[in-house]
C-alpha cells in the first residue's frame, strides 16, 4: 500500500472591504466568460512583493489592479470563475455605506478559496488554468 500526501499552504489576508469592492469590480472589467478560453475567463489573484494583485482579460484588453497587504508570502496567481467574482462583488455591495467600517478576509489553501466579510461567508473554487505571463507589457511605462 502506498500512501501519498499533498501538504498545502494556508493562505490568509485581510483587506478593507471598500479596497476589496474596488479591487474585485475592477478586475472584473475584463473577464470574458462567453467565448474565451478557460484561461480568460476568470479573475487571477496573486501576492507579489507584498501587493495583492488580481488581473484579467478578454483577449483584447488587459487589466491589472493592486493593493499593499503585510505579512503575506507571495503565491502564484489563483483563478476566481466569473459567476463567483460577481458573488463576491455582490456581498461586498450589500454592505453598503457601512462597506468603510468592514474588512475582508481571504483565506487560500490549495484550490479552494474563502471570503469572509460581516458575518458572510463564501466558499469558492479556482478554476486550475494559468493566467498568460503578462509583466513585460508593462516594463517601461
């Protein structure tokens, strides 16, 4: 008999939930959940010198938003399906103006992820594709 075990990292940030609204809505500009291939139809996020960034695209445009987060090792990006992109924004929109007085929580352990936020809490799961390297678009600007 062999038995064989998979160790995951358990991954936990703590964003305001304003920043996170901002962030999710952005990022969800350029989702493409149509006629995309899996990889585009999704929201990536990541940590990367200590900013945690979600980045998206539709084949013609691509998005990138970030915001500073402490204490927490960088991760390769993790893909959020649309239709939970829009249940987290949807959440996070139901705080309302007392959206300031919230934070959210973001908890990642393999290719499940949690969203906490007042008491709510969701339960997602990334899709397993991989976001097309995209940084040296950007170099120069």
């Amino acid at each position: 008999m062999t038995i064989s075990t998979n160790e995951q990292t358990l991954i936990t940030l703590t964003i305001k939930a304003s920043d996170a609204l901002d962030l999710f809505t952005g990022g969800s500009v350029c989702i493409d959940a149509k006629n995309s291939p899996l990889n585009f139809a999704a929201l990536y996020l990541s940590v990367k010198d200590n900013k945690l960034v979600a980045a998206s695209s539709d084949r013609y445009r691509l998005i990138e938003g970030s915001l500073p987060v402490e204490g927490v090792a960088d991760f390769e990006p993790i893909g959020l399906m649309v239709n939970d992109v829009k249940r987290v924004i949807t959440t996070l929109k139901d705080l309302k103006s007392s959206i300031k007085f919230h934070d959210m929580t973001l908890t990642i352990a393999g290719d499940m992820v949690s969203v906490a936020v007042n008491g709510v809490s969701l339960t997602l799961n990334a899709n397993g594709a991989k976001f097309p390297p995209y940084e040296q678009l950007f170099t120069g600007l």
